[in-house]
C-alpha cells in the first residue's frame, strides 16, 4: 500500500514531488502535467466559465502530506497563497499518525431550498395547508430532475416555518434534497422555482425569493484525531491546548481568529478540487453560532485518559464531484484524482480532517513558540523575492530577516543592499 509518508519532499524538486504524487495517485505522471501553469486553465476554457474574461490568476498548489484518512493514506492537494498552511497541515498529520490518523464519517448530502411566501392572511394555516400539499409538491420538485432521482437522490422532505421579521410574519417552505455526489445548488434552485407557484397559491400569498440556503446543516462532515501527548510537546503543552481552545469556544473574538485557522485548510482543498469555497465559508461560519446566538468555535479539544490530546471538528460540507468547476477545470479535475476520492461525502471528510489538522497546528503554536515564528520563516521568502533578492541571494536573505526577528521590506532591501556590497568588494 502507498504511503503518504514522504520523508523529505520539499527538498524534492517540483518535477520530483510530481513524480511521487502521481506514483502514489496511481496515474501516469504525465496526466499531472496541467500542474504547470503553461498546461492547465487556458484563457478559451476560463472565457466558458465567468464572464468577462481578461486572464487567469494563478494560486499556488501545494499537496499535504502524512494523511491517513479512515485508514487510508492520501496526498492532499491544496490551492492558497499563505505560507505556512501546507507544511503546517502535513506536519500535523504526521502527529496524528501514532494514533492512527484521522476518523471521520458524514450525514447524507441533504441541501435544503427555500421558497419565501409573503402576504398571506393565515400564516399559521398556510403552513399546515402547504403540509397538507406535501406529497403533490414533493412530486412536482423530483420531476426537475429525474436523473437525480434515478440515481437514489431527490427530494426527501418538506418543512414549512414560520419566520418572524420587521414586515411580517413571512411562511417559509424548505425543500430537502438529497444531491448525492453534487455540490446541488443548481439542481435545488431549479426545484425552488418550480414548486413556487403552486406553493403561493396553496399558501394564499405571493411567493418571493426561491433559492437555496448555503446553512448546510443536514448536511455535516465530522472528523476526529488523537494526537499523541509526547510528539505534541508533553502534558503542559496538552493542558495549554486546552486552554486556548476553551477561549476560542467562550469568546468570539478569538472564535473568529480560531475559525479561521480551520478554514485556511479547509478552503485551500475546496478551491484545488473546484468546489464553491464561499458556500463551504458560509456554511460554516453560520454553523459557528449556537443556540444563543453566540459565534463561537467550531472545533473542540479535550485530553484523553491517557494524557492525549483529542480533537474533533463538525461542520456543514457542501461539496460536489458532479457539475460546477469540478467538471470544467483541468487541475481541479487531476486534484480529485490524487485524493483517490469516488463520492462527495468522501471527499468532505477529507477536507474536514484537514481543517482539524490545521487548527491543532495553529493551536499548538499559538501555545508554545507563538505563530509568528513558524509563519514568519516561511514569510521571509515572499519579502526577500519582492526585495529583488535572486535564487542564488535568498537563502543568505532570508536567513537574516529571520535571524533579525524583522521580517520586512524595508529591512529585506537593506540586507540585500549589503550583501552586494560585500560581494562587491
């Protein structure tokens, strides 16, 4: 079996590091070649996608490696331009290892869709007439998309609620769709549209809005981890972990900051494989509000019996394999390939275990060295290439700023200046 245990690879020229993915995704290495810049989204296929096109922007793809997921060893490719997200992910996955990596498990891939209905005289009947009219309006949604239901998808239910705003009193039908592999925007907004008629004139109203609801809540991925006392840092360092979770869980300003901290994993897998990272964000962040109305974390930490320390993350996971980008991009479509993935439940556990690793990485730094130290290395390199520093310069460059603890530009052109002059003479 394949490991995604890669002692080394980012000492390993891109070419290299290529060669392994591909060897462990069990593709020919050359069906990797849309990596390159030169080889993946052209300007003809992005002018199909968006509108208005002028060019294409390129974000750096980086693959996390040390995952094991459900017992299985995966390299994870991630798309984002902050330094630090991938070697912090790959780091902690490695910790998580001793303890058998990550378990995750999901919910059904339930959307929901909702048709607001505005000015009926009989709120509280309309309701119960609309769940009277179920099943008809249940039947007229699945025949939008036969496909979807052949494939063991469709709508499962109808939920109607009453929503209390500053006009009125509004009725609110839900449409709940199981999407299977689908993200399942388009096919629940088609299904919204259909139904909206008949439910306005079972409601005695007028319909208005017909859309999905990005709260992903049905529709949940979970991951967890056990990451080992020792390789952590030891008890104090555990105990501190839990210190800081438990502020992130009690204060929303660090809630915010903590959040983040996942989504920086999570989003950067989400936009390698195409998918809809500001549905995912908004599901999210709208998922970090409890009962109370209060924003808090949505990871936890806590210590074992034995001294370790676990974490467990729980969020909505709106992710698709069908449609979208997914199916048009290029490097989204080899992304999904090296994760080896064949559903959209699999592929959402996979993101949530990294958003889980991300945060204990961030959560472990803030807790010992503190997270500039690790960022700021990584970071140095960005400023010393914007000062002008060569290939041949930047090792000696960035050894400096770190050395100096002034990771700037200003100080990045000053060191530079006299690097010169030294060789100069």
């Amino acid at each position: 079996m394949s490991t995604s245990r890669l002692a080394g690879f980012k000492d390993r020229s891109i070419a290299q590091r290529r060669a392994l993915v591909a060897a462990h995704a069990g593709v020919d290495e050359d069906a990797l070649a849309v990596f390159d810049p030169r080889a993946g989204l052209g300007l003809e296929q992005a002018d199909h996608m968006i509108e208005n096109v002028v060019g294409v922007l390129g974000i750096p793809l980086g693959v996390a490696t040390n995952f094991t997921v459900n017992g299985r060893d995966v390299l994870v490719p991630m798309a984002t331009e902050e330094p630090s997200v991938v070697a912090a992910a790959s780091n902690a996955a490695r910790i998580a290892r001793v303890h058998g990596g990550f378990t995750t498990s999901s919910t059904d891939p339930i959307m929901q869709a909702q048709v607001q209905i505005v000015d009926t005289a009989d709120p509280e009947a309309a309701r119960l007439r609309l769940l009277e009219a179920r099943h008809e309006l249940i039947a007229l949604a699945n025949e939008q998309d036969p496909r979807l239901v052949e494939f063991g998808g469709g709508v499962r239910d109808l939920v109607v609620r009453l929503v209390e705003a500053r006009e009125q009193r509004y009725v609110v039908a839900h449409l709940v769709v199981d999407v299977r592999d689908a993200m399942g925007a388009n096919a629940v907004n088609t299904m919204a549209e259909a139904i909206a008629d008949r439910a306005g004139q079972i409601a005695g109203g007028r319909t208005l809005l017909r859309i999905l609801t990005n709260k992903a809540d049905l529709r949940l991925s979970r991951a967890r981890a056990v990451f080992d006392a020792e390789s952590v840092g030891g008890a104090e360092v555990v105990t501190d972990i839990v210190h800081a979770a438990a502020l992130a869980d009690a204060d929303p300003y660090r809630a915010a900051t903590h959040n983040k901290g996942i989504m920086n994993g999570i989003t950067a897998v989400v936009l390698a494989t195409g998918n809809d990272t500001r549905a995912v964000e908004a599901g999210a962040h709208s998922h970090a509000i409890d009962d109370q109305g209060r924003y808090t974390s949505l990871s936890r930490f806590e210590q074992d019996a034995d001294g370790n320390l676990v974490g467990t993350l729980e969020l909505p996971m709106a992710v698709g394999l069908v449609g979208g980008a997914t199916k048009v991009h290029p490097v989204a479509q080899r992304a999904v390939q090296v994760l080896g993935v064949s559903t959209a439940a699999e592929l959402g556990e996979i993101v949530t275990a990294v958003g889980l690793a991300q945060n204990f990485a961030a959560v472990r730094a803030l807790a010992t060295e503190g997270i500039q130290r690790g960022h700021m290395s990584l970071h140095a390199r960005n400023v010393a290439v914007a000062a002008g520093a060569t290939e041949a310069e930047l090792a000696a460059v960035v050894a400096r700023l770190v050395g100096d603890k002034a990771v700037r530009a200003d100080h990045a052109e000053k060191v530079l200046a006299e690097l010169r002059a030294e060789a100069g003479r």
